[in-house]
C-alpha cells in the first residue's frame, strides 16, 4: 500500500516572478495528478505563494511548508518564524533537520527535538529529515544513524508523535550532488527504517511517509517511486525549474498509479 507524495523544497531560492510563472505553468497538470504536492518556498514567501495558488485555483492540489521554524513560539528572537505563524497563515507542514540546517546552522538532535515538539504542539505536520554523512556511509553506520536520528523523537515523545509525521531520508553525501542514486540502496535504507518502526508500533511503521530525497530529478524518479518502501521524494534542485518539475510531474502521472493517496 503506498501514499505518494512529492515535496519541492525551493532552499534559498526563487522570488514572485518564479512563484507566478511557476504556479501558472503547473496548475493545470496538479489538477490531474493522483498524488499529493507540497512546496516549500522560502518563509518569506510563503503567504505570497499561497495567494497565488488560490488565484490558480489549486489549492486542493498543492499544499505549503516551512523549510524551517524557530524553537521558540514567540519574543526576542530577532530574525525567527514561529509555529505559532505558520498556522496563522495557515500553513501545515514545515521541514525540520534538513541537512543544511545541520551543516550551515549546526542544528543538532536537541534542536530538532524542539522544533519536533512546538510543531506538535501547534497541529503542523512536521517533515524531519534524516540520513547520514559520507563518512557515515562509507562506514556502513547509515541505518543506525538514521535510526538514532529517530529515536530522538521517539524516546523523549514517544512513538505516537510520529503519526501525521514526514519522514524525509536524505543521506547528506546525497544532496545536490548530480549523484545516480541507487534505487535498491535506498529501498534497503527505507525498508530498514519502517521495519524498526513497525517492531514499535505496527501501525505507525506500516504507514509513515518515508520520503526520498537527494539529487532526485525526472530520469531517476520513476525507479525510486518503484521501490515499495518509497513514498514520495523531496526535490531540491530539479523542482526550481519549471519546465524540469512539469517533466517530473509528468513522468510520474504517465507511468505510476499509486494504490492509495494520502498525506
Ligand atoms: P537536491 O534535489 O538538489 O539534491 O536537494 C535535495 C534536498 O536537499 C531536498 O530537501
């Protein structure tokens, strides 16, 4: 059974001519999609982006996130965004331990672990990256890694926080780095992943969201969208370019029809 679903994360990039051309161009083909999107343009542009996908009437089809909130929900913190915001305006999904938060804004466990915990508490889904450095990987630590990273929020939450949860898998050496993925890798990592879930709680391991993501763009796709513990990947660079996402878009509505839609 396989909820898919594709999260464009648009990082440190894009501003409202993007955000026009790009609403304008997909929004009839979301319409036609059998899976769900979520884009996560930068906070800044967040409510813009939403008044334009209501304006393209498509805002049954493509949801927002957050690619980041601050620990805290509200006072002196210059410069931060808050949970507390986000449902404001009406977001409902926000990323958190991405890879380049962790190496640029050394964001560690405890960290995620509050962002984990005020999302929560504010009924945002939150989509928490995992996965592990090359050297990590090199050393065969990756499922243990990844596994740890879990257990973060497991052990001070407990397994049930993980419901209306995102898991993101992107293994850092991954990331934005032209890589050809290896599909039968990755379905080993994810497979790892919802089986040490499901020995916790069956229910929750058999159906979180484990999402793909790293140097995914439309040549690759279809093949990690095969794997059975695949549901859906988060793309980074090849999503920033209109005609590119259309192609992945595409690429997925003319070869895949996923058993059940849910997010
Ligand atoms: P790329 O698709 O550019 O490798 O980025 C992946 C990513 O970090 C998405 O969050």
């Amino acid at each position: 059974m396989k909820n898919l679903l594709i999260i464009s994360n648009w990082k440190l990039n894009g501003n409202k001519y993007l955000i026009n051309h790009f609403i304008n161009k997909i929004s009839h083909i979301v319409k036609s999609c059998n899976f769900s999107i979520i884009i996560a343009p930068p906070l800044l542009y967040l409510d813009y982006m939403q008044q334009v996908i209501k304006l393209y009437k498509c805002d049954n089809y493509i949801s927002l996130s957050a690619q980041n909130i601050d620990i805290h929900n509200y006072g002196s913190f210059t410069g931060e965004i808050s949970a507390k915001m986000l449902k404001d305006i009406g977001i409902k999904y926000a990323i958190i331990g991405h890879a380049d938060r962790k190496i640029f804004h050394k964001e560690n466990d405890n960290i995620i672990l509050k962002k984990f915990t005020i999302l929560k508490s504010e009924n945002i889904f939150p989509i928490l990256c995992i996965g592990e450095t090359k050297k990590e990987y090199q050393s065969n630590q990756t499922i243990v890694i990844c596994i740890k990273q879990i257990n973060n929020i497991i052990k001070n939450l407990g397994i049930l926080a993980l419901q209306d949860t995102i898991i993101a898998y992107e293994p850092i050496w991954a990331i934005g780095n032209k890589i050809i993925v290896n599909p039968t890798y990755i379905q080993k990592i994810h497979n790892a992943i919802r089986n040490y879930l499901m020995q916790i709680n069956y229910k929750i391991g058999k159906y979180i969201n484990i999402q793909y993501g790293g140097s995914v763009n439309f040549t690759n796709i279809l093949n990690l969208l095969k794997q059975p513990d695949i549901n859906g990947v988060l793309i980074g660079k090849a999503s920033l370019d209109t005609e590119n996402f259309i192609k992945i878009l595409n690429t997925i509505n003319n070869n895949f029809i996923p058993s059940e839609v849910n997010i």
